[in-house]
C-alpha cells in the first residue's frame, strides 16, 4: 500500500478523500492530451511522423507501467489492444478515448468503492452539459446516443487548456504523478 500525499483537487474532489481524485485527474489529464493533439495537427504544428493513435498507445503503456490497480491495468489495456488499427484521425482519438471512458464508468457506476454517490459514473456528457451532444436518454435520464460530431466539438472545448480549470487541474496531474512516480522508483 502506497500513502498518497493529501491534495485537494478542484475539479476531481469526491465525498471523502477514497473516492475520484487520483483517477479522475488522471482521465482530465488523458482527455486533454487528445485534445492539444488535434489541435497541433490543425494547427500543422505536430511532426510528420506522429499518428493519431500516439496519445492513446502511450496512455495505454502508462497504464500498464504505472497504475497500481492490476485489474484495472487488465481492462484498459485490453480495451485498447486495437487503438492503432482503429483510430485514423485526431478527432477519432479524442472520441476513442471518450467512449473508452464512458464503457469503464459503465462498469464501475454500481462498484461500491469506486463510486461516489455525490458524483455518479454517469455517461458523460450529460444532456444538462451538452444538449446537442446528446440525442437520446433512457428511463434513468442516462444518455444512451450521441451526435458525435457534437460531442467532439463539446469535448474539444471541455478538455481545452485554455479553460483555467483545467490549466490548476493539469499542474495538479502533473504534481501529483511526480509524487507518484518518486514513491514507485524509491520502492523498486
């Protein structure tokens, strides 16, 4: 068991200091560094020989090199065995990694240790957060459809380093697996 320094984080604070955090920031991190990718690549700011698939293939081995939670590690790494065969463009792996992270909340929403019930797993975004993205919900108010092109436009938007939540978010992360990394390589 590894004790994790106590930080508050301002988008990802759950009901007590077990729930969201670490994780949460780690998905803000993962969304944002698909977002400032397609943005380079509009911008023709990336070099030549980056794919689309780069971003997710290298969340993909952080997760398996450095996240504690084998089970998790299994699932994430299955869910993404294919990333390079199947994202061809930078809007495809910034929606990749979103559907990607609506099928884990999917499967632990009703895990009692990893939900918190002040702020549900929940398909995300909600037609409250984003009306056009969302084409249809079923009898619990959960989305069930989206517009995808919406939803890129929303996500693109969301996940932004220019909004100033997520900049304190973003050097929290960063901060945070700093800690992190330092405790794993002082173990090894």
């Amino acid at each position: 068991i590894i004790k994790l320094p106590q930080l508050k984080f301002d988008h990802c604070n759950g009901s007590d200091s077990s729930k969201r955090g670490y994780p949460c920031t780690l998905w803000v991190l993962f969304h944002s560094m698909t977002v400032k990718q397609a943005i380079l690549a509009e911008q023709n700011a990336l070099p030549s020989d980056i794919k689309p698939s780069d971003v997710i293939v290298s969340i993909r081995e952080f997760i398996g090199n450095f996240f504690l939670c084998e089970e998790c590690v299994t699932h994430f790494v299955n869910m993404t065995i294919n990333a390079e065969n199947e994202i061809k463009s930078h809007r495809e792996s910034i929606l990749y990694l979103w559907r990607s992270h609506n099928i884990v909340n999917k499967r632990l929403r009703y895990e009692e240790y990893t939900n918190d019930p002040n702020w549900p797993k929940v398909p995300f975004p909600t037609k409250e957060q984003c009306n056009l993205c969302v084409q249809q919900i079923d009898e619990n108010g959960d989305a069930t459809e989206y517009n995808e092109n919406e939803t890129y436009k929303f996500l693109k938007e969301f996940y932004s380093l220019n909004n100033s939540m997520r900049i304190q978010t973003y050097n929290l992360i960063l901060l945070f697996s700093i800690v992190i990394l330092n405790i794993l390589i002082s173990n090894k």
